[in-house]
C-alpha cells in the first residue's frame, strides 16, 4: 500500500478521482460529486455554463462539497474541503454589534495554533453528556491538549470543559520558527457522519527529537477510536519520510476517505534536510498510509501554508510548495544550468509553485502522484530570494461562467489566478498580480494567506479576499469573466499597514438578504429583490506576544465594520507569529491566540432557535 510514483505521471494508471459515496466505509465517510468542468458535455445536469455551483462542503457531510441544510457549522479548516474560508449560514444582520463575550486562558496548556472547530448542534450518543446537544466547540494545543466545549457555556463566561484529552508528550525541541512545545500546530479535521475527529500530534521520542502520530477521536467523549505514527517503509528512487525533519502546519483535510496532512522544514531558515511531503492515512485505518515528497532531487518544496492539501470536487488536490535548497541560484549554477531544456518540475523538483495530486493505480495499488504543476517564469528568483508559494495556501473557487479556478498568494507579494484543470506548467498563469523581478509586488511585503471567497447575490459579483504584510494589508479582488482569460480585478482594499503574519481572512455570511427577497434555483434574486445579504470579512493581526486586533469589514464595500482596539473590553489575547486562526460558527467568531481561545458575537443570549445550544 505505500507506494509513490517518480517524476512522470506513467502512462495507463487511472486517476482515482471519482470517488463513491461511502468509500469511508463502516463510519460514513467522505463522498465526492463529479467534477465540474469548463467543457459542455463535462458540466452536470443543473449547473450548467455560466451559473455558480456553491459546492464547497464539509468532511463527512454526505455531499463531498455541498452544505448541509442550515449546517452553521466549521468542521475543518476554512470551513469546508476547498478552503474557501466563508460560512453562508451564519445569522447576523448588518446592523448587530460584535463584543468579545469569552476568553479561555489557556496558557499552561499551550498555544491553540489550530483554528477552533464548532459542530453544530451536535447529539452526544453516549458518555456522561449523551442525549444532550451542544454547539459543540473542539479546541487543540501545542502541548496536544485537545478539549470539548459547550459554545452556550462560554458564551455565558463558562470555562469547564466538556472533555478533555491530553494525546502525549509534545515535542520540546527548539529551532523552529515557532517556539515549543510543538504538539498539535495544525487544524484538526471532524467527520460528522464518523463522529469522530482527526488529530495529528508531533510527540517527544525522549531522545531530544520528535514523532507524528496520528488519533481519531470520538466525538462524544474524546476516547481514542484508532490512532498510528507515521511510518514510511521507504520506495526506490525516491526520499524517505523522517518526522524529526518535519513541520505540520497545514489543516487536515478528509477527502475521499483518506486524511491528507502536509509538511514543511521542522528548523527555520529552511536548515534542516527536509522535504516538502502529502500523507494520506485512511480514515478508517490510520496505519494504512500513502506518501508523496514533493522534491527528488534536492531538499526543500515545504507546504507551511494553512490550508495543507485543498480539495475539489473530483477528489484531487491543490497544495503550494516552498523553496528548494540548490545551493547557489545564480544563472550559471550547476542545479540551474545542469537542467538544460527542462524546469524543476520535470525532474520531480515541485519547488516554488502549485501541485494537483491525486491517488492512481500502479499494479493494482493505490500511489499518490502528482498530475499536474505550475511554476512561474520568475522561480529561480523566488528560489534565491526564500519567497515561498509553501507559506500561501490555494483556495478552489466554485465555477464561474464555466471557469473552474484555483487561487494563491506568495511571499513576493502577489497574487496568481490559475486554472484547476490546466495549471500551466512553465508559466502560462492565467493572471498575477505581478512579476516578480519586473513589475512591482501587489502587497510591499510578503503574503503567507489561505484567500476566502464571497458571491454577492445582489450584484452576482464574486470576490476573493486576501492578505499579506505590509500595504494595503487586506485586500478583496473581483473575479472578471467578461475577457478571454479570467483575472482578478481589485475591488477595494482596507488601507491597512499590516505585521509579519497577518491571519487569512474568513468571511460570514447572512443566509438570506436579510429575511427579503426569494432566490431561484441557482441563488439569484429575482426583479426587486436584489436586497444584499449581510456579509463580513474578518482578520486578525499583531506582532509576536502583543495584544492581537480583530477587525471586521464590509465583504463588498469595504467599510470598516469592527476593530477590537476601539474599546477595552474587546482586546484580544496575546497574538501568534504565524497563521493566527479564524473560525466561524454557531453564533461566534473564535480566534486562537498565544494564550487561549476568544469567542466575539452579537448574539450571547443565543435566543435563536436554529442555533440553540442547550439540552434537548
């Protein structure tokens, strides 16, 4: 079963990218849709060219990417497996007023590096909470502490938790950018129908270095259901995970009954002897594991970013990939000039750029392997200058006008357009922002963003947000069809002088135009009914250890909306270095902070009934 391809993708395997629903088997795991597609025949029955398909679900929710009816829910990171970062069903008018109602001083325990989760309305089944329901809020530390809470309960300034489990010694080495303990640093991932959630830990081996194993754990109680460690047998011709080398910062995502993890350089300044990996452990038997090394030839190729591997609706994954170490990237270098004709890519080196992986058959076992590449004109710039694609996460947009595309950001201040289904290889981008050597940067200084995404059904704009450090901070860009390629259009941005690492923007969405209007079929409003809905982008940012700022903007005007340093009461906790997480659900708005989780809101009192969170 552990099995990894070389450079190519061999002629004859069969990508696995219908996948079936069920195929979690025993415990309801994820189902895929067919893929959409920009050919006619391609397009299913329904969505046909030049509408939307708001297909972006959640793990284990029946549909591989379609909502749950009402589900205010946030099961994995950015709230479903594209990562486009919005929750549509969150009910909020433009007119409420957001105060931070609850702060879990979590700091002996660690730093919540991952973003919070909240499973709506969950009924407990068994333990000492079963036939109660709960917004049930999952939160996790680096010291791999992961709890349960009551999201009414804290609202209401309640700090006891619902269950607890502590899954091990963390990691205590140094050297990281991020200081220790090291334990849980990404976003876990829960299947509802399973009712279980997927946890990946980094533990101590009492020897000064470190180990990932991987936990499934019930719902209801917190007890392990199966758990593994990450255990590459090896393969000829290619690298050999080592988890003491590793750094697991990207999300967990659940596709099609597999668990995708990706991993970077355990040690800053890309010193270690890494390598950029995807692992996929089967949902329902972790020790059955795939690995994937995104560099052959050379170390380096680090997916950081924090969304990890992002799905689409065929199944198949997008992940971006940091830079190589080769040593010396000037023209007449020997990596560079020994590649003659060829790119990095073509020797296995995904360096710099976006990977779509899928798992294929080679002589009846499943492999992952790399089906398509892009890398811009400009990587060995990018190489030289340690401005990483890895750090950025792609975000895979529903289809628009018959385009199906995917967007990210990058360390050199730009953001890339390109399509999901034909990702260029050697350039052939079908948008940026800039190019790097050339032409200025969009944002002065680096971008590391998992971008979110908004359709405003008034107007039937579509907009995609992103942020980078420095200028303008945030931005939100419209997606234009109307040429013979797409490309992003700026929209507005917040003005904003932003740190290091701002966090990614997330964006909730009111499920109606504020109670007016009807939709058809396809979420459009009818003659006199283009009322826009109530729509906020969030974000988060602050230098290491200093008071974090929340803030809150229109999603299509821009207006500023909420910032938590305008009055005491609302302060935010001690801000993270990287990838401060947003997440939204229930009636809340969490942000992980270096010590606890804080939950903002309009409503405490929680008076409605879709989202009730007490017993029944």
């Amino acid at each position: 079963m552990y099995r990894i391809l070389g450079k190519f993708l061999i002629a004859g395997l069969v990508p696995l990218v219908a996948l079936v629903a069920g195929c979690g088997g025993q415990s309801g795991g994820t189902s895929t849709s067919a893929a959409n597609s920009r050919v006619l025949p391609s397009s299913p029955a329904g969505n046909p060219p030049g509408t939307v398909g708001h297909d972006h679900g959640e793990p284990g929710d029946g549909a591989a990417h379609g909502h749950r009816a009402s589900a205010n829910g946030w099961v994995t990171y950015h709230g479903d497996l594209a990562r486009t970062g919005e929750n549509r069903h969150f009910p909020f008018r433009s007119t409420d007023t957001w105060r931070k109602y609850a702060l879990l001083p979590l700091g002996p325990h660690g730093v919540v590096r991952g973003a919070p989760l909240l499973v709506p309305r969950w009924r407990f089944r068994s333990g000492p909470h079963a036939g109660h329901r709960h917004n049930l809020v999952l939160v996790t530390t680096t010291a791999n502490l992961v709890q349960a809470y009551s999201e009414a309960q804290m609202l209401a300034a309640g700090s006891t938790p619902l269950w607890t489990r502590d899954l091990g010694t963390p990691n205590g080495r140094g050297g990281s950018n991020i200081p220790p303990p090291l334990g849980i640093t990404s976003t876990p991932v829960v299947d509802v129908d399973g009712g279980r959630a997927f946890v990946m830990t980094m533990q101590d081996d009492g020897a000064g270095g470190g180990f990932f194993r991987i936990f499934s754990l019930d719902l209801d109680t917190g007890a392990t259901l199966d758990s593994a460690l990450l255990s590459d047998p090896g393969g000829a011709g290619r690298p050999t995970f080592d988890g003491n080398a590793q750094d697991q910062r990207g999300g967990l995502n659940l596709v099609g009954g597999r668990v995708y993890a990706t991993f970077a350089d355990f040690l800053a300044f890309d010193a270690g002897p890494f390598h950029g990996w995807v692992v996929a452990c089967a949902a329902d038997h972790l020790a059955d594991q795939l690995f994937l090394s995104l560099t052959r030839t050379i170390h380096g190729g680090g997916a950081w970013g924090p969304g990890g591997a992002v799905a689409a609706p065929d199944g198949t994954l997008y992940i971006s990939t940091g830079n190589g170490i080769t040593g010396d990237d000037s023209p007449t270098s020997p990596y560079w000039v020994g590649l003659g004709a060829q790119h990095p890519a073509d020797i296995g080196d995904y360096l710099e750029g976006v990977v779509r992986v899928g798992i294929t058959q080679a002589g009846g076992l499943p492999s992952l392997t790399v089906l398509d590449w892009y890398q811009p004109t400009w990587t060995r710039l990018l190489n030289r200058d340690d401005l990483d694609f890895g750090g950025s996460s792609p975000i895979v947009l529903p289809r628009i006008d018959g385009w199906e595309l995917i967007v990210t950001t990058a360390k050199d201040g730009n953001v890339y357009l390109l399509d999901r289904h034909n990702l260029g290889h050697w350039g052939n981008e079908l948008w940026a922002s800039g190019a790097y050597g050339s032409t200025p940067s969009y944002f002065s200084n680096e971008s590391k963003s998992a971008p979110a995404y908004h359709h405003d059904k008034a107007t039937g704009q579509h907009f995609v947000y992103v942020t980078g450090s420095g200028t303008p901070g945030l931005a939100a860009f419209r997606v234009d069809t109307s040429g013979p390629r797409p490309r992003l259009v700026e929209a507005w941005n917040a003005g904003l002088t932003l740190s290091d690492a701002p966090s990614s923007p997330t964006v909730i969405a009111s499920p109606s135009a504020s109670g007016e209007g009807d939709e058809d079929e396809h979420g459009r409003h009818g003659a006199g009914h283009a009322k826009r809905q109530a729509a906020l982008v969030w974000i988060a940012d602050g230098i290491d250890g200093d008071p974090a700022v929340l803030r809150a903007f229109d999603a299509v005007t821009g207006a500023p909306v909420f910032s938590s340093d305008a009055v005491p009461a609302n302060v935010v906790g001690a801000s993270l270095k990287h990838f401060a997480p947003i997440s939204a659900g229930g009636r809340s708005v969490f942000l992980g902070t270096a010590n606890g989780l804080v939950a903002y809101t309009h409503d405490p009192s929680g008076n409605d009934d879709e989202n009730d969170d007490g017993d029944d």
